[in-house]
C-alpha cells in the first residue's frame, strides 16, 4: 500500500468517526423525549423562582430560591449543601448539590449557575411577565434560566437511568453579580470543587446556538494617586513647584493610552478627581474636589477597570502600568494600586476538546455547528476561577438579551432546544474517558 492509499485510508477512518459522532444513539433519542416532556414544568418552575427577589444583597432572598433549587436537585438524587458566608461579607452564601455514584467510568463534571441578580429588592422589575414566545423578568436570562437548564438536563438524564457511575456537582453561587470579598473566600467552595472535577461547564446566558465560550477575559479595577506641590500658580513647571497633580495624573493616562493597546486588553478610566482638596469614596466610586485657579493642585486619583484574556497579558499589562507610573514628572508622586478578582479564562486545547463535543451533539440534532465565540466580548464569570484547574466551556445558558436592564427577556422557542443540547453534553462527557 503506498502513502496516498494510507492517507486517503485514515481520512476514511477519520470521516467515519465523524458521521457517527454526528449521530444520535437511541438513549440520547430517549433523553431527548424526557426534555419534551418535562418542558412546561421547567417554565413553571422559572417562573416560580423569578418571581422571589434574589438581588446579590438580599440575603433572605437568595436562600429562598436556594431551598427551592434544593429541593429540586434532591428530589432527582442530588445531595444539596449550603454554604453560608461570613456576616461581616453581606452575601448570603452558595448552594452545592452533588451526585456521586458508584465507580467514575467517565468525566468528572462541575455544572456553574447562580441564584442572584443584579435587580434588588428596591428595583421596579420584579415579576415574571410572557408575551408569545418570550417571557421577561429578573434574571429569566441571567441566570435563573440556565439553573433551570442545568436542573432539568439531569432531570431528564436521570429519568432515562444513565446517571450511574459518574460524578456531578452543580454549584450556584448566591453572590455572582456581586462578590463578595475576598473572593478568595468568597470562592473558595467553587475552587474546592473544581480541583475535584474535570471539566467545567457554565450556563450564563448563551451567545447563540451556533457559538460558545472558551474564553473570557479577567476583570478587575485599578486606582492612580499622584501628588503634587501646592503653590501659586504662578510658580507652575518652575524649579521649585513642578508639574502639579493633574498634570501627572494626566501623562499617565495618556501613556496608557499610547502605550499599552493590545488585542484582548482594555483599560478604560472610569472616573478621575483633582485638585487641592480631594475626597474619594472608593466603594461608591464617587468623589469631591475642591481648587482654584491660581492654585497648582496637589492631589488627583484616577480608577478604571483592566481587562486580560491570559495571566500572562494580566502580569505583562500591570508591569506596564507600574514602569509608566514610575517616571515622575518634576515635584511629582504616583502611585497605582491594582484589584485583580476575576481571573482569566484562557483558550486552551482542553476547552477546545470540549467545545468540539458540543459541536458534533449540535450537528446532530440539526441545530448547526458551534464556533468558539470571540472573548473580547464577553465580560468576567464564576467559571474564570476554576479555569486552572479543570477544561471549561460556557455561554451554555438561554437565549436571550437586556440582561441587568428591565426589559431582560428570554425567548422561549430555544429553551428546550438548549436544555436539550445541554442535556446531551453532559451525557457525552460523562461517558468519555478520562
């Protein structure tokens, strides 16, 4: 046999494996029915927790969708645990259900939603509305829909008997809009359980049935404070008075605006304050000034967000940033302070593997193949802090928009269809060995 033959062989062999990968056995047919059949109890269920306040801060709130996703996740074999998080955090804790049955023949998964949203208990939107093939509400698309997706995939995955043998922890954080710090603390549970997990999957809101997230950048936020020489300003730029505060604030700034752009890094200033008195209330990110004009001011401060897709780009970025801040302009002092929370999701092989799954179970279902989706647009999550430890995809969630505004929707006609694909997902991983 020549090497043409062999080549034109092995693609054969590969194309094989690929036609079948894109076919339906009869228990993912089976699991398929049991998502049909379940589907008004999941929008009955979305709309019983929707309609429960659960705003980040509203502590009796998110207990009480977490003792009805609980309840939920025991009634399907789950075991639930509660979390709680110190008082003094203001946050009210995590719900973790776990199944663990008999010896592991396939992927360990880690399943990450979360019970909070961004509307509190002050907030004019707070019930669940449906108008057709859409239904509006607190957190229909972010996030209580795709809990409702993880729920009701294992419901079915359980219905058609195929959960033995295999390890799966769904966690749903009650603090994701707003962590509670540290998040060291604050997401220590989630890191504990990723280190015993293989693969991540989240279900925030979805980027279309044709895309999902192997990637999300870092988030977190950065203050510059520089100081100057308070004088008449007549002396400005002379030997003994300098450049003043502002004008320092102001080279930095624009350094970082000449200096630093790259691809997948942002850096915006969000606010800036100076003069010769200033006050800054860094919690509200608010602030006072107070100056004249014959005065060379003798304080500014400056903070905005950084935002990275590698720790590399972060580490690269935050040197920049210091060796920038370092050279003074006369009679002057900088300083910047870095709060890096959210860490990056980088696109690695392993979640390729793993978005690779997704796209031959969507082919399959004739839903269309799924791309990797650009990580530029896409903010930070919960699944960015366990990225390091196991593959991870996200955006598994529902289809929807106006997330953290009051016209946030989600539409109908692809909930099933996601919960479905979800389903599937995780029936193929934990049957994949590791």
């Amino acid at each position: 046999m020549n090497y043409l033959k062999i080549l034109r062989l092995l693609f054969v062999i590969l194309l094989a494996f690929q036609l079948q990968a894109q076919k339906l056995s009869q228990t993912e047919k089976k699991i398929i029915k049991q998502v049909e059949q379940n589907q008004q109890q999941a929008i009955d269920l979305l709309e019983k927790v929707v309609n429960i306040n659960s705003g980040s801060l509203n502590i009796k709130g998110v207990k009480k969708v977490g003792a009805i996703f609980a309840d939920e996740f025991k009634a399907i074999g789950f075991t639930p645990t509660w979390f709680d998080m110190p008082e003094s955090m203001g946050r009210a804790g995590h719900l973790f259900c776990e199944l663990k049955t008999g010896t592991i023949k396939g992927k360990r998964l880690l399943l990450i939603g979360h019970l909070d949203t961004v509307f509190e208990e002050n907030s004019p939107f707070q019930n669940f509305t449906r108008d057709s093939t859409l239904v509006y509400g607190p957190g229909v698309d972010d996030m209580k829909g795709g809990d409702i997706i993880i729920l009701f995939a294992l419901k079915a995955l359980r219905d058609a008997g195929v959960l033995n043998n295999t390890q799966i922890i769904a966690a749903f954080s009650g603090d994701e809009e707003k962590a509670g710090n540290p998040t060291s603390l604050s997401r220590k549970d989630l890191v504990d359980a990723a280190k015993r997990s293989d693969i991540a999957l989240g279900f925030e809101g979805a980027t279309g049935l044709n895309y999902a997230t192997v990637a999300r950048r870092s988030a977190g936020s950065w203050k510059l404070e520089t100081t100057g020489v308070r004088a008449h300003s007549a002396g400005v730029f002379t030997k003994n008075v300098g450049a003043g505060a502002i004008y320092e604030l102001a080279r930095i700034l624009n350094a970082f605006y000449n200096e630093l752009p790259e691809e997948n890094l942002t850096f915006n200033v969000a606010t800036a304050v100076g003069g010769t008195q200033v006050t800054f209330d860094d919690e509200q990110s608010k602030g006072t000034t107070f100056g004249k004009t014959n005065i060379v001011p003798q304080t500014a401060i400056a903070s905005g967000d950084i935002r990275c897709l590698t720790e590399d780009q972060i580490n690269n970025t935050v040197a920049k940033m210091k060796a920038i801040v370092a050279k003074n302009l006369p009679h002057t002092t900088a300083k910047i302070t870095f709060d890096l929370e959210y860490p990056a999701m980088a696109p690695t092989p392993g979640n390729y593997a793993v978005l690779k799954v997704l796209d031959d179970l969507s082919q399959a279902l004739k839903q269309g193949p799924v791309l990797a989706f650009d990580p530029a647009k896409r903010g930070a999550g919960d699944i960015s802090f366990v990225a390091k430890y196991v593959d991870a995809l996200d955006g598994l969630g529902t289809m929807g928009g106006g997330s953290h505004t009051t016209k946030e929707f989600m539409e109908l006609d692809h909930f099933n269809d996601l919960t479905k694909r979800a389903a599937l997902l995780i029936y193929r991983l934990i049957n994949t060995k590791s």
